[in-house]
C-alpha cells in the first residue's frame, strides 16, 4: 500500500465564511462516496468548499473548489493527473460527481 501525502478535505461554510471541516478523505472514490454532500447535523449550509492539501505542511491547500459551480475544476485538476495521485478514471467520476450534486 502506498503511503499518500495529499489528503482531500470537506468543509460546510455559513454566510460569513466560516467553516467546519465535515471530513478528511484519502482517496477520490471515498471523498465521492463519503465526502460529498451537506450533512444534516452541521449548521453551515451556505457553501460547500472541497480542498486537496498536502500532509504535514504548514502551506495553503494545494487546490480549493467552491459550490455551486466548483470554477475551474478540470484546470485545477489537470495538474495531478500526471503525478500518479489519481487516474483520470477517478478524475472524471469527480467531474461527474460534483457537476451531479446540489449543495
């Protein structure tokens, strides 16, 4: 098993912006299965905002996506398909996954 360095991260975010992290997912098929939607005991129902960040780093995430319209998702992305992180199978079931939920 390989050991990941980049962790995608879910947060609900109210009307002033604030957040509350709603999970911490390794792998595109469980942030797809598990990470994405409102869960119902958070308050923070204004946003949705999905980032991939890199482990034990004090950095800003390496990419962020905000609903509704997750702006420039392939653009973000594309960058990662090279690196082995995730295959572009499991780039497209994001696409479509995102593009299919309301937030």
């Amino acid at each position: 098993m390989r050991f990941r360095r980049i962790y995608w991260v879910t947060e609900q975010l109210d009307e002033q912006g604030r957040s509350e992290v709603t999970g911490v997912f390794t792998s595109i098929p469980d942030l797809i299965e598990l990470g994405l939607g409102v869960r119902e005991i958070s308050e923070k129902k204004a946003s949705f905002r999905v980032s991939l960040c890199e482990l034990d780093s004090k950095d800003l995430p390496l990419l962020t996506l905000e609903a509704p319209g997750f702006e420039d998702f392939e653009a973000k992305l594309q960058p990662f398909l090279g690196t082995g992180e995730f295959s572009r199978e499991e780039y497209n079931s994001l696409a479509d996954a995102l593009q299919s939920r309301t937030f």
